[in-house]
C-alpha cells in the first residue's frame, strides 16, 4: 500500500487508536444527538457545555436538521447523485446516504472521517442501498489530496459532487481552513456544490463564548467565524450561494419536521430522572427563537 492509499486499520488496530480519555467533538456531538457511542470525557464535555449554555443542545440538533434539509434539497430538486461528506460523525440519526437514496436510490456517497470510533461504527452501520454506493475513507480534512485521491474510487470527479462540509471547519484554524476548501471546491466540475454549517460569534456572542471556552479547556481547537469570513469560503472559490443565502441554521428552509419522536409515551416523572443532557432528547427541537442558535448554513453551486 502507497504513503498516499486510506488506512484499513483492523478492528483491534481502531481500537488501539481510540483515546477515551480525552474528549473528541464527534462523540461530544453524539452525546446530544442521544448516541451511545461515546465515553465518559465526551459526556463530561457535553455537560460542561450545556451548563454553559443551557439551550445549546439546539445548535447541534438544528445543525444536524440543516443537513437532512440540504441533502434532500440538493437530491430532489437540484438533482444531484454523488455526495462527499467531511466529518461524517457517528451514525446516531439518519446520515447522508438514507436522505440521499431514499429519493434517488443510486445515489454514491464517499464519507470521510479519521476518528477511529466513527470509523469502527460507521463500517458496521452505514450501508449503502443495492442500487447505490457508500464508501468510507479514514483520513484527516487537513489532507484533500489524499481524500480526493480515494473519493475517485466511488464517485466520478468529472461529474457534479456534493461537498458537505458540517460543523467541521470550526476545528480547522483560519489559513488552513481556506485553503482546504479551495482545494477540493477546485477538484470537482461546474455542477457541483458545497453546504456547509459553521458556528458563529455573531449570533448570541454571550451564550457561544461560554460554551467555546468549555472546549478550549479540553484541547479542541474552536474557531468562530462571523458571517464575512464563512461568506469567503464561497466566495472566494467563485460559488453561488442560493436563497436564503447564509442564515441562522434553523431559518435554511425550515420544514418544520421533528428530527425524532421525541420520547413518546415516557412520562414527565422519566424524564425528570435524567440527568440534564439526557433530558434535552425529550425536547421538541420545534421549539426554537433566535436566541437560541449560534450556526450559519449555506448551499451554494460551482457554475
């Protein structure tokens, strides 16, 4: 195998890799999407940031709606088949390839992650429909070479591309950042497209500062772009964005669907017995004002 080929770690190899010591914003996410996939640091992480801001449970649940809504906008009504998703996470709630080939059942979709509990999960869990294709790569965002590289074995680069790039960038530092995106909004055709989340100090500085300074304590680089420096990562790669252009995630063509049931049938005494971060699962993520949201979304098109 080449320095450039992805890793095929072995179970045993993803295991040794994992640190359950220390927090990883995959797991902390998958905390508050209700996951199980997560250890004590990363609970811990999740607490610290609630406490924080204790509606903040809003910002990753509306981030992962933001999702669902682009992908099944860009499948349906812009027609296209192939996706790259940056960050893949841990599959909680549904992921790109069941929004994605539910409506076009052929659709191809390369993930890209390099945690390896992510990893070892998504082998399992992420599989693809019979008419379609899912591929995983293990490797770092800071390398679109290589990523690009392996993507060409699942989707056809001289096609349109979907690049999903959610509530990722936040952990890249700002040169690097760019240029990451320039590099692989560069590698795909007229056609193609980029939807992307970012948090934000624009909206709700206060409440975001607080919960940001929660993860700096733990190591994770976190950096919050004002809607100026998010519009550069389109418009500097010459990207159209569509309508609404770049919003507060829970204003980019809200459908008003629950991401979950809610915890039908459990009684207020059940959930009062949780502890606070279980508790927001039981929550209508409906029930949602500004002041609540502190992440831009966008979809944009490479003419």
């Amino acid at each position: 195998m080449g320095d450039d080929a992805p890793r095929h770690d072995s179970a045993e190899q993803l295991h040794q890799r994992i640190d359950s010591s220390k927090a990883h914003p995959a797991r902390v996410y998958d905390v508050f999407l209700g996951g199980k996939d997560n250890y004590a640091a990363d609970r811990d992480a999740a607490a610290a940031a609630l406490a924080a801001n204790p509606r903040g449970y809003l910002d990753v649940r509306h981030n992962r709606d933001f999702m669902r809504r682009s992908v099944n906008y860009l499948t349906r009504e812009a027609g296209l088949r192939q996706f790259l998703d940056m960050g893949t996470g841990l599959p909680t709630q549904e992921n790109v390839h069941q929004v994605a080939q539910r409506i076009a059942p052929g659709a191809r979709i390369v993930y890209v992650d390099n945690d390896p509990v992510v990893l070892a999960h998504a082998r399992a869990l992420l599989a693809s429909g019979p008419q379609g294709a899912t591929a995983y790569i293990d490797a770092d965002l800071r390398d679109p070479a290589k990523i690009l590289q392996a993507a060409a074995g699942t989707i056809d680069l001289d096609a349109p591309v979907a690049l999903g790039l959610v509530a990722i960038l936040h952990f890249i530092e700002d040169a690097e950042a760019y240029d990451i995106v320039r590099s692989l909004v560069d590698a795909l055709p007229p056609g193609s497209a980029l939807f992307l989340s970012h948090l934000t100090s624009d909206l709700n500085a206060e409440k975001i500062a607080k919960v940001a300074e929660t993860y700096h304590e733990r190591g994770f680089t976190f950096v919050l772009r004002s809607a100026d420096e998010v519009r550069r990562f389109f418009t500097e790669n010459g990207l159209e964005i569509v309508e609404p252009g770049i919003v507060p995630a829970h204003h980019w063509r809200p459908d008003h669907v629950a991401d979950h049931d809610g915890g039908a049938g459990r009684d207020e005494a059940y959930v009062a017995s949780l502890d606070p971060v279980e508790q927001t699962m039981y929550r209508d993520i409906n029930d949602v004002t500004d002041d609540d949201i502190n992440v831009y979304a966008a979809v944009a098109f490479k003419r």
